[in-house]
C-alpha cells in the first residue's frame, strides 16, 4: 500500500448512529479555509465516558471536560481544529467555556452539558470569535449522516478522515459502534494530537462505559507509537444514548462483552489507520511480543523496541538489524536472557537462543513489505503484548522539521 | 562549525603519560584496511576501576572484564574495532580471552592481566586468529606516543579520533590524564558504542579510582545523548600506574578533589567531542534545566527534553517549537507547574510562566547557529543539571538506515 492511501479497511456504509446528529464546517481558524469546527450532538441525554491525556501540561479543553465528564451525562462535544487552545493560561480557560457556552446557549442547555475538544497549533491564543460567529451555521447543518462533515472538520494534518462503525445483536436489539478520529499529523499541531470519539446507541450507563472505553483504549491507543510524544490535547470520549431501546447492558455480562468486542473493534482500526497514517510513514509495523515475566515488562519491551530510532531508521531501510532489537529489549528494564531471545521478521527467524540464524538474507527479502511483523519471544515468562508503529524516514524528518507557518 | 570537524577544543599536545605505552595497527577485521587493533600497556602493574554498560545484553569483552577488573589492577588492555563480538555467544566468550591471552604470552603476563574491548558490527563471529597473528607488530609498535595511534585504531565511523590530555600539581608532582573515546558511529557498529579509556600517572588506588570515574562519567559521558540507545559494549576504563612518584591521592581530600577535577575536565570534553560528532549532526544543544524537585527528576525531565524526536527535528529545521519542550516535560513524569516554567533559546526567553513570551522572530534568528543553549527553569525546586544532545536530521535517517554491507 502506498504511503497515505486510505487502508483496506472494510468501506464505511452507514456511518451512523441512531439518536445522534453531527456537523462539520469551515470557521475561519485554518488559512486555508478548510473544515475546522465539528459538533456531535445526542437528541437525548447520553451516558458518556473519556480518557485524557496523561501529560501534566493539559490543553485548556482537556481541563474543563476532565470536570465536566464525571457528572457522567451529557450531550455531545464541540472540537475545533487548527488550533490547539494549549499553553495559553487563564484566557485559554475562558475561550473554551466560552465554545461550549455558545453552543449551550443557542440550544437551550445548561452550562456544563456540552464537552469540548482543540487540537492544532501551541501556545497561540484561540480565536474564539470565529467559534462564536459560525453557531448558526454549525447548528444549522447537524444531521443524522453529519459524522462524515464533522471526521473531516477535525482533522489537522491527517491524509484522510479516519472512521469505522460496527454493529451487533446485543439483548435483541442492533446496537451501533460509530467511532472517528484524528492524529498522527505533527506540522501544524506540535505534536500527534489524537482525539476519538465513540457514539453509540447501547443502553449502557457510564461506569460500564468508562470500563469498556478504557479497555479499548488500552489495546487501540495507549498500543500505538508514532512518534514518543504524548500530547497536551490527547482525549478519546464515548457517548451512549440509549436510543436502540434494548435492555440495560450491565457490566460484567455477556452483553457487556459483546459490547465492548464491538467498541475494541472500531478502537483498534482507527488506531491502526492512525499508524498508516503516520508522518512520513513507509512501514506498519506489529511488534508481537511474548514470554515477559509480567505484562508490565512485555509492554515497556515492545514500546523500547518500539521507540529507538535506531530500530526505525533500520526498518526504513529495510535493514533485518536484529543487534538493535536484542540491544533495545537489554535496556528495556525489564527481565531478559539472551541466550533465550528468538526473533522473526514476517516469519523468517532472524534469532534463536540469542544467536544469529543466518538468515540475514532471506529476512531482507521478506522486509520488502508495508507490512512487518517482528515476533520477539523472551521465553522466560507467560506475558504477551502488541503494539504497532511506524517506521523513522526522510519524509518524517522533513514534516517536522518544517518552521511553523 | 561545520559538520564534523574537528571541534574547537584545545590542540593536543603532549598526547602521553609517563609509564605508559600504547599501539595502533590494523589487522584486517575493517575490510577498508584502516587501524582497527590497539593495545595500551602500563609498563608496571596499575591501579584500574571501570564503568560498563546498563545493558543487560553485554557482549563478551564486558563480561570477561567485569570479572577481572574487580582485582583493581591491570597492565592494560587490547581493543579492536570493526567486530562489537556481541551476540556472539560462547564462541564469544573464547574470541575474547584469546585476544587477551595473546598478549599475556607475548609479554609473559598472568592470564585476566589484560582488559578486552570491541566495538563494531553485532553478531557476527570475531576473526579472532586475525588479532593472534597481528600481536606481533602491535607490541612492535608500542611506544609513549602511541596514544595517538590507539586512538585512531578504537574508530568506527568516528569523523575524527577523540583525545584529550590535562595536567595539574597535586601532592608537588605533575600529573597527568589523557583521555582517548570514540563514539556516535553507527553504520558498522549496530549502536553508539562509547569505549573510553583514561591513563594517569597518579597515585591513586582503585576504590579512590573507582569513585572519581564514577563521577567523571555521570556529568560527561552519562550526560550525552545522541540516540535514545545504550550499546551492548559500552565502557569506560582508568589506569593509574603512579608513576609521578607522588605520594597517594586518597578519597575525599583536596588532593584527590583537584584529581577529580582534571579528570572530570578531560572527561567532558570527550563527550562533547562525541556529541559534536554525532551520526548526521547539525547542532550542538546543551539542555541546562533549573528547578526541579530532585536531582533525578532533574535528570529525567531533561533527558525526556533531549530525546524527544519532535524537539530534534525542530532544532533540525531552527524551529523555536517550545511547545514541543513543554509537552515533553508534561509527560517526563516529574513534578512541574506549567504556570512557573520559563524556557529561553540561547538567552531568548520564549516562555515566561508557562506562556509565550512573543520572541519568536527573535528567538528564530537566535537558533541560527551550531551551539544551541536551551534554559529551561521549572521553578519549584533547587535541583538542576545539565546534559548535552544533537539535532535529528535527513542525515542521521540516511547514515542509520542505511544496509550493513
């Protein structure tokens, strides 16, 4: 697959969810004119859940909703793009209420029942205005197959909207998964700015919801590594609200697994077409990890490997340098062997017991791929992890080290 | 200054220390034909202490050294280039007590008198019969200037060979230390392997030793960062054969203070010699940060500042891209107020209190040069540090993913 083609996932029909109503358009943040203002709205009430950021330094959006979401109710987010409302103090603060209280307001709501998101430029006071000015217009044009507007209106520098929905029989009734997002563009933003966003129409209420999400995340986001950089923006929020009429899903439950199969699903494939999606990204690459003494250790190996620049550049260049893989996991901190170590590129064993297979050519050939698996078995424990990223090129270099203008 | 010149360090003259010899041939393992086999002799038995690699995969001449260093005392040590004998295994093992077992018969020594090291490609089976063959003309060639050639045969794709010399009055004699590393190739070497080996004429035993390398290396050598990786082969070697004919340098006097010093000095400068000379470097970046909490925190926030590829890449492309340092710092796991952080670009303040401070332009044109001070002030703490890293550039892409041939 070409670089920044739209993955083979399955085609997005019906990307919609009953009970929810989504915009997307052009305010005037980005130059170029393009969509920068999305809102994705509940006719009712919706159970909701969300998952921030871990860096200190919090956007000024990502500290209102942090409230605003343990109330555990609510209905819907307004986002804007092209501007990240980050680092910019006491005035950030006021300019992201002032987003969700214009919203609020022309629809009759309380203050508080409306979340909002920025990803974009740091540091650069939002143009809230703009916002403010464009209300009519965003509102104007909410509809039951806006989440395509609204996926397109958050995108920075994403080379294509990134959506997937799925769908399941759970107590009786179809319950619909519609999830979009947006990341892995680094020029405009400072960093890879993930933002997701899950609407559903379960009946579920927000402590399953939170459990199922944070599930998801783990397996989907929190297993993906672009570049190492986690961001000041990063937020992924679920909405649930009721409207397919079935019965409650409890957590802990059969239903509640099926739900949250569904939900780690669409979780997983945004994530993966965030990877495809990568600045400068020639390769898609699974780490496969297994035999850690504790999943703890299996997830700091496969993110070491995952992050050294030297295993990225050499995957770059198509290199089957296992040294560097071996020299990762060694400074991993975590329990190794080397003498137990075995290691495979797209099934070709480059290491067994610690030792070169001679294969080096043979795994040259099999890296001529997109695709790379590194299967890396440490053989001392039961553990086992996965995790995907990206290779390190020219191109990523070049993306970001472009001065901001 | 450009790429990879040599950098602007003192000339070395009087490149030697008294009582000590040193050689540098080739032995054909470096299919170019360069020098790639040293030896530095003590003419009588010396006081040693040594720091290795963090790793836990060690390749073989850091095992056997780790054992035969703990006597704290050696006649010198062997050292080729080109092979790492990493990953090697048992093979590995014998390789590299031949090699010193060579030069032991030669020179009628006891076996474990002389240290091993390699650097070079990872797993691959040392030629070891070329080093056998080639003791000969290595012990021919040992001479009290033969430090320079030493230095020379330790390269790998080093730009330029790694040398430094001080001297001071201690206890009424003059004592010298001269220094030789290399470091930041990593085309044939799998990773930037740092070997550096320090030769004095103090009088000084291995546990006073022991503790003023410790030292040197934490505030030089563990103080640079040009990729994220620790090497397999990693090590830093002191001899002290005493022959100033000083009286003894103990543990915590001035005396041993003033040895300290010279040695942090020299120590230092090869590090930054490193760092200037690292793999497709564009910029000399000091990271100096004030404030924090612990000095461990100090370290952690910094290190997390100099390996963040989107800070190097801005520094890449002369971007004053604070936003990327203070995102870098929210997720280092360190105590910080985003409202107390200041950060300046060589003495350009760009964020004040968290918030920009409008000096962009300034602080662009600022960034238009080599050396590159980052300042950055967390203000809740007494604790800072200092550490020094490069730029990540279409070089540094080009050089690390290019195929090992």
């Amino acid at each position: 697959m070409a670089k920044n083609e739209v993955p083979t996932v399955a085609p997005v029909k019906n990307f919609k969810v009953p009970g929810f109503k989504a915009s997307g358009i052009s305010c005037g943040i980005k130059k170029t004119g393009r969509k920068d203002l999305a809102l994705i709205l509940s006719d009712t009430p919706a159970e909701c859940a969300a998952v921030f950021t871990a860096n200190k330094v919090k956007a000024a959006p990502v500290l209102i909703d942090i409230i605003r979401v343990k109330k555990g109710v609510t209905r819907g987010v307004i986002v804007n793009s092209g501007n990240a409302n980050a680092c910019t103090g006491t005035n950030g603060l006021l300019a992201a209420k002032r987003m969700t209280s214009a919203v609020e307001k022309s629809l009759g709501l309380k203050t508080g029942e409306i979340l909002v998101s920025s990803t974009g430029v740091i540091g650069v006071p939002l143009p809230v205005e703009k916002v403010e000015k464009a209300i009519p217009e965003l509102l104007k044009n909410l509809d039951n197959n806006g989440l395509h507007s609204a996926t397109e209106a958050i995108m920075t520098t994403d080379a294509y909207p990134k959506k997937a929905v799925a769908r399941a029989r759970i107590n009786g009734k179809t319950v619909t998964i519609a999830g979009m997002a947006k990341g892995a563009g680094m020029i405009c933003p400072n960093m890879a700015t993930l933002l997701s966003y899950f609407m559903t129409d379960a009946n579920i209420k927000s402590p399953a919801l939170n459990k199922a999400l944070k599930t998801a995340i783990d397996a989907s986001f929190n297993s993906i590594i672009v570049d190492n950089d986690a961001s000041t923006n990063d937020t992924a929020m679920i909405f649930a609200n009721g409207a397919c009429n079935g019965a409650e899903i409890k957590a802990n439950t059969p239903e509640f697994a099926a739900f949250s199969r569904i939900l780690n699903d669409v979780s997983l494939k945004l994530a993966h077409m965030i990877v495809r999606d990568g600045e400068g990204a020639t390769r898609f690459i699974e780490i496969d990890l297994t035999g850690a003494a504790s999943l703890q250790e299996a997830k700091r190996g496969a993110r070491t490997v995952a992050e050294s620049q030297l295993v990225k550049t050499a995957f770059f260049g198509g290199d089957p340098n296992w040294g560097r893989i071996l020299a990762a996991l060694g400074r991993a901190g975590i329990k190794i062997k080397e003498e137990k170590v075995s290691i495979s590129f797209n099934g070709v064993p480059v290491v067994k017991n610690g030792l070169d297979t001679g294969n080096e050519d043979r795994a040259a050939k099999a890296l001529k791929t997109h695709d790379v698996k590194v299967k890396i078995e440490l053989n001392i424990g039961k553990h086992s992890t996965r995790l995907w990223t990206t290779d390190l090129s020219y191109e990523y270099v070049k993306i970001n080290s472009a001065y901001r203008t």
